[in-house]
C-alpha cells in the first residue's frame, strides 16, 4: 500500500510504518510519486481469510480481570490512532498503520473452532473475554456474523463471557445477550472515549459517534444485560477533561460501573500517534506528548505489569483522584454482577452423550 506522507481520509493512521520484523517494504515513498504498485483502490479495505487451529486464546497479565480471549477479527476497520493492538499486525507481515485498518484477516471458523475447544474434557467454562485484541463488533461482522455465531454457541453451552466494544451494532445480538445475562453468562464494557464528535471523527473514525454509545449503554441495561463503562484510553489535554461528563452520562443511561486505562502507545503505536497528533493537534501535541510520557515515568510507554494500564507520577496520580471521586458520586452502590461458570455443559448430541 502507499506510504506517501499523507493524511488518509477515514483513517485513524495516516502513513505506514516499518514492519519490524522485516527488512524490506515497498510502495509509493514520496509525495510526488505517480505510480502505486497495487490496483486496487487505496482506502479500500481488504477481508483475507485466516485458517486459524485454535481460537481461545491463554492470556497470562495480572492487569486484565480475564485469562482467556477469542479474536474473530484480526485488524480493525475502526482504524482508532491510538490502538494498542496495532503492532499485533506485524506477526502477519503487515504494517501496524494503515495496513491495520485496510488488511482484516477474517476468520471464518471461529465459531467452529471456539464449539470444538468447548468439548474438550479439561475445558471447565471458565469466562472468555470476546475479544482480546480487535472489536468483535467492528464493521464487518455486520455480515460476517462470527461475533453472533459465537454468543450462539456460549448461550447453548452456558459458557460466560465478556465483551468490549464501541459499536452499537452489539444491540442486534440483544436477543442472544439477554437470554446469556438472565443466567449470569454475559458482561458488556462498552468503550467510551468522547462525546465531542469533531474528536471523534478523526480519533475513531469508523466506530458509533459517542452520544450512539451511551444509547446503547441504555439499550443493553433496560434489557437487563449487565453493562460498565470503559473510559479508555484517558489522554492527557485531550479527552480528558471530559471524563466526568462521560461517567456522568454512562451511569445515567445506567451502566453499573466504570474503568479506565491511561494512554501508552506501545511499539509502533508511538509514531502513528504523535504523527496523528501534529496532524490534527498540532497546537497541544507537545503539551499531550510531555503529559503522557511523564505518566509512563518519561516514555510514551511502559510495559510493567500493575502499572502499564493507569501510569505513575504526578498526572496519573490526578486522573486516578479525579476517576475516583467521579465514579463514587456517580456509581455509588452499583456493581456488576458476578459470572457464573458453575451453569457450563456440554449438550447432548447423541444417544451415547446422555449417559455421560
């Protein structure tokens, strides 16, 4: 795809980076380049086929409240500036830039693979969070379906799960999700970042606008699926003073608690990000930079287990307090309801099943 330093409308990232797995990358290097290599459209995106063997996935950090993840999607047409997925694109031979929000590999047998490793004798119905990486809900599975095949499977086996996401497209699968919380199978964390469009447009370009997100927020809770606000990633100078507002609106459309993360641009992040922010920002990029590093005690990443997700120093410590006092004025006396795994089994499929 060309890399030819410009902003590339409905896009998060505007360049490709180096892959740093390889030592060779080709396409239109300067502005005023003429030729491009592929015919193809070049803000189209591509869905490639991936044939994966397993896809539940053991997940060892001691920051996340899950051990396990599926991933349908690997890339994410959201195409967010920020995503710290992004580098997981280059075990594939791709960019973590715009190939990350172009190149979707799609895997088809996820429901399949995911029924499968279910039947295995040692599996116990632990929760799965749905997905780790990339949104389950993100664009394509409009058509696609796997993120509903899945919640198919997990209703008729009662396994629980969790799910993060910040598309609204969650609330066609309300039928599935309902019938998955009577029972204390599901949890919902949807993802709220902004509720200034103008932000949003440029930061998360294809996801729900957020005024959408808090809709869905309400939708999720009057059917009685359990539901929590994510305020993440929080960007100091940036979406940050709106955190209030967004715990605010997220409990009133009755969502029963809330998290966040500080932002860190691991890996390849780090230069799609500071380039989108000078793109669109370039009044406060460097206040935005100097803020976020000096959370991550001088770089713009920190990789430490326990502090990774919500930083050090004095800027994190003033997200944290103000996080903190806002989530107790407006969440006082809510909290999510446990999973239950205990409800987990495997269904009959023949005669011989039924004296198991």
């Amino acid at each position: 795809m060309p890399i030819d330093e410009k902003a590339v409308k409905g896009r998060g990232a505007g360049e490709q980076v180096p892959n740093r797995f390889l030592q060779h990358a080709y396409g239109v290097v300067h502005v005023e380049g003429v030729d491009h290599i592929e015919d193809e459209e070049p803000n189209a995106t591509r869905f490639i086929e991936a044939f994966p063997k397993s896809i539940i996935n053991k997940v060892d950090s001691p920051d996340l409240p899950f051990s396990y993840t599926i991933n349908p999607y690997q890339g994410c047409e959201h195409g967010c500036s920020y995503c710290y997925a992004r580098p997981t694109h280059e075990y594939w031979g791709y960019s973590a830039g715009l190939d990350f929000e172009r190149v979707v590999l799609v895997k088809r047998n996820a429901p399949e693979l995911f029924e499968k490793e279910l039947q295995h004798r040692a599996w116990k119905g632990v929760p799965v969070n749905l997905s780790g990486v990339t949104d389950p809900y993100q664009p394509r599975e409009r058509t696609e379906r796997l993120t509903r095949r899945i919640l198919e499977i997990a209703l008729e086996y009662k396994q629980p799960l969790m799910l993060i996401t910040k598309n609204a497209l969650i609330e066609r699968d309300l039928d599935l999700l309902a019938p998955l919380a009577q029972q204390r199978l599901v949890q919902v964390a949807i993802s709220l970042t902004t509720l200034n469009e103008d932000l949003r447009r440029v930061l998360e370009p294809r996801t729900s606008t957020g005024a959408k997100r808090v809709r869905t927020i309400a939708a999720l809770s009057a059917a009685g699926v359990p539901t929590m606000a994510m305020i993440a990633p929080i960007i100091p100078a940036l979406n940050e003073p709106e955190v209030p507002t967004l715990l605010k609106a997220a409990a009133e459309a009755g969502a029963l608690s809330a998290s966040y993360t500080v932002l860190r641009t691991n890996g390849a992040v780090k230069p799609i990000f500071e380039a989108w922010l000078h793109r669109h920002f370039p009044d406060r990029a460097a206040k935005i930079i100097a803020q976020t590093s000096d959370a991550h005690g001088g770089a713009m990443n920190d990789s430490v287990f326990g502090r990774r997700m919500r930083g050090e120093g004095v800027f994190a410590t003033n997200i944290q307090r103000m996080f903190r006092v806002m989530r107790t004025r407006y969440f006082a006396g809510r909290e999510l309801p446990e999973l239950d795994s205990s409800k987990f089994r495997v269904p009959p499929r023949g005669q011989m099943d039924l004296f198991q």
